[in-house]
C-alpha cells in the first residue's frame, strides 16, 4: 500500500462526519494512502493504452450520476491472474443485469487484462476492470449512451494484516436489500452505497468491518466479503440467494470438500451464530479472513481457519487444483 502524510491542514480543518480513516506514523502525523489520481502508469480504456493521469470522464456522465457502473476485483498472484474467466464473464452478467452490453466478448475483456498486467509490469497486483454508460445523454432513461469499458492494475498487499489474530465485525443497522427491489446479482457500483455506509461507520467506531443482514433478517455478507461458520468439521454459510455469486466463496466451498468438511448452505438466523466455534469472510481481496467476534460473540480462530486461509493461499498460487 503507497502511503503518504496528510497535511496538518487536513487533519485539523476537514469537515469529517466519522474520524478521518489514515495510520498514525512515528512523527505523529496522519498518513493517507497516496490519492489513486496521483500515481503513474497506464490504464486500457476502450481499447487503448492512455497515461494513468489521463484517465478522465466527463462529469455528465451517466453512470456517476445513476451509479450504473459495474465492476470487478481480480487479484494477482506471482503473475497470474485467479480466476479470470469467471471474473470477466460475472462482469459481463452484471452488465446485462443492468440493461446493458459491455462491447467485448470475455475473450477480450479476458485479454484487456492480461495487456494491463504486462503494461504494468506488476507481478502481485489488485485489478479493477470497470464498465460504465457515458455523457451521451442525461436523464434516467439510459439507451443512447456507449458504453465505456477500461481496466487499471496497482499493487495491493494483504488487505487485512497478521490473519491469524482475527477482526472484529459490528452489525450494521443497513440491511441487504430484497431481490425486487435491487438487481442484487449484480456488481453494480451502486449497490455499493450500502456498503461503505456499513464499512465506514464500523471503522470510525471502531470495528474493522460490518456483518450485513439481509431483508429478512437473515445473516448476509460483509461489505466486501461473504461469511462461513464452523463447527467442528462442518462449514455453514448462508444461502446464497440474495447475495453476489462470489468467486472465494466458490473456492473455499471446493477446497473444504476436498479436506473432506461438510459444507452446509442454508438460511443462518443471528442467533444461531453464537453456536459455531469458528468464523472466517471470504472474497478477493479479503482472502480468507478470520473473524474473532461479532458484535459481543467471540470466536477463536483455530484449525479450520487456519486450514481454510492456508488452502486456500496454496490454491491462489497453483498449489492446488480445483
Ligand atoms: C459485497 C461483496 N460480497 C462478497 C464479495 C466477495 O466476492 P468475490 O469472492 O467474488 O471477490 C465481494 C467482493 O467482490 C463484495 O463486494
């Protein structure tokens, strides 16, 4: 992670609803990580290499304005990409689950990525292939737009640090919402105000992250992760009905069967989770992440974390095949 130190204006004078998220460093002062806008680099964007600082939208452009752009998070490991394919096609449905079409077949979106790895010349990197309507027309109705599509690569580490030790996870008071009234299989960036609202209010109260129920109270996700319980050598997670179809989450199921654990999806109720012995999130950049309390409930991390976050780094790296 690039970090710089904020200036003392910053920290003293911004208007700030929940404390400013940074590190505080030896000498004191806050460090930020450095702004994305300002780094150096290339970015494919509808086709062509432009220079990183060239990146740029119009402000009236659809997407921005009616959060219809869609995304992706593919992660590095030593060079190559996990799990492209079924990145760049999830990419393509959410799209469609939009109304719209991104104009490159996941070949192409497959091979835009592999071009922004090269470029970068990165061997351990995050990606964030992204499509969106343009500034052709203004208004809800959307059909006269293009459709944009461009993907960045940067370095990432880990995104939560020593794993073992574990997170603590409030409950949000928001809610994943009901499938009639968001297209919930999509990921779609404005789904993701619920997201940071949940992520940003445990963070500046203290917690590392939000538990998300769902609209009928049923355990959901993290705002950036999907949940496992376990119990002895069984896995529960919750029924994926609702929810992204993630792509860890995938893994994870594969690699526990072949430890030969049970995996049990089904509706959880929260007050079943006091009655599990360990919980670990799950996603593409959260990796395996164990999980020590949930709002009160205590869990320590042991075997099955420590098995799960293991495997789960052999498979990343094509130790293991699934
Ligand atoms: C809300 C949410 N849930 C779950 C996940 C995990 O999905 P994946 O494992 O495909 O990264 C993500 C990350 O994309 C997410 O944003």
């Amino acid at each position: 992670m690039m970090l710089i130190e904020l200036p003392d204006f910053q920290t003293k004078n911004a208007a700030k609803p929940w404390p400013l998220q940074g590190r505080v460093s030896k000498s004191g002062k806050t460090m930020i990580e450095k702004a994305y806008h300002d780094r150096d680099g290339h970015i494919w964007m509808n086709g062509e290499f432009i220079d990183w600082r060239e990146s740029k939208v119009h402000l009236l452009t659809h997407s921005l304005h009616y959060g219809s752009a869609v995304f992706e998070g593919n992660k590095v490991y030593e060079g190559e990409i996990f799990r492209l394919t079924d990145h760049s096609t999830r990419l393509v449905n959410s799209a469609k689950l939009l109304g719209y079409e991104i104009p490159y077949t996941v070949e192409e979106i497959d091979q835009a990525c592999l071009d922004t790895l090269e470029k970068s010349g990165l061997s351990n990197a995050y990606m964030r292939p992204v499509a969106w309507r343009g500034s052709d027309m203004m208004g809800v109705a959307s059909k006269n737009n293009q459709i944009h599509f461009a993907v960045a690569c940067w370095h990432w580490g880990n995104y939560f640090t020593d794993k073992m030790k574990g997170i603590r996870l409030c409950i949000s008071d928001w809610k994943r919402p009901a499938p009639d009234t968001s297209p919930c299989k999509s990921k779609a960036a404005g789904l993701y105000m619920i997201c940071t609202l949940a992520k940003d209010k445990a963070t500046a109260t203290g917690w590392d992250d939000a538990l998300m129920f769902d609209y009928r109270g049923r355990v959901a996700e993290c705002t950036g992760a999907h949940i496992f319980f376990a119990k002895g050598e069984e896995l529960h997670t919750p029924t994926n009905d609702i929810l992204l179809e993630g792509i860890t989450h995938d893994s994870i199921c594969k690699l526990a069967k072949l430890r030969g654990y049970k995996v049990v999806k089904r509706d959880i109720m929260p007050e079943e989770m006091k009655d599990f012995d360990e919980c670990f999130v799950v996603g593409t950049a959260a990796e395996v992440t164990p999980v020590r309390e949930i709002d009160g409930i205590h869990y320590k991390p042991g075997k099955i974390c420590e098995a799960m976050l293991n495997d789960y780094n052999d498979c990343v790296h094509g130790k293991i095949k699934i």
